[in-house]
C-alpha cells in the first residue's frame, strides 16, 4: 500500500519541486521563454534539457527490464501514428500553454505556492478534461 501510494506521490512532489525550484510556476518566465524577440528567457530550454536526458536514460533502462517495479508490464502507447485528434489536441495544449503560461505540471504545483492563481487555472483544466470526455466518449 505504501509503495503504490507514497512512491507516486514521493515522485510527483520531487517534480512539483523540480518545476518550482525551475521557475516554470511562473507564467511570466514561461511567457517570456515563447517572446524570442522581446525580453527573451531561456530558462524553460535548460528545464526541457534536463527533463530530456533524465527520460533518454529512462527509456535506455526501461528496455532491459522485464517490467516495473511496482506493476506486472509497462503501459507504454499501443499507437505511433500521427493523428487528426492528436494534432489538435497538441495545438490546443500549445495554445493554452502560451496565453496561461502553464501546462498541467507547474499548474498543480501553483497550487501549493501561489493558491488563489493556481486554482483558477486547475478549474479551468478540469473542465476542459470533462468537456473531451462528454464530447468524444472515449
């Protein structure tokens, strides 16, 4: 019981932590970081950077288990093809990312450090997951 709940969630606050510690609960930096020919702030690059060898070593490890630690096979993505769905929902997360300054990451982590702006973007996140769900039925 403790592994299935207090690594995910050891893992999930070690993240949290990693954004805030970053920046990237900022809006601002995040804005700035799309600005390229304004007040331009690398930042977000150096974050993705890291966020990008952490998961090439991830990969390289995960191809000589035979499955996770805490479960009996790996839930990898059964589909590689690009697709209609997943080319707009990619543009509209882009879109979101760029007026908001956050993604779902920093967002929840907003929570903890400044409430009264996170929640907004959280509620609004919600609901936008329960309108896909009432309108595609997946």
């Amino acid at each position: 019981m403790i592994a299935r709940i207090g690594l995910p969630l050891a893992a999930g606050t070690l993240f949290g932590a990693g954004l805030a510690l970053g920046g990237m609960t900022d809006p601002a930096r995040v804005r700035s970081f799309l600005d390229l020919f304004g007040d331009w702030d690398p930042t977000l690059a150096f974050v993705m950077g890291g966020a990008v060898l952490v998961m090439a070593a991830a990969w390289r490890i995960q191809k000589r288990l035979r499955h996770p630690l805490l479960a009996t096979a790996f839930a990898l993505p059964e589909r590689s093809d690009v697709s209609l769905p997943l080319v707009a929902g990619a543009t509209i997360f882009g879109a979101g990312w760029g007026i908001a300054g956050l993604c779902p990451g920093p967002g929840l982590a907003s929570l903890a450090i400044a409430p009264a702006k996170g929640v907004w973007f959280v509620g609004a996140l919600l609901l936008g997951m329960a309108l896909h769900k009432l309108v595609f039925r997946d």
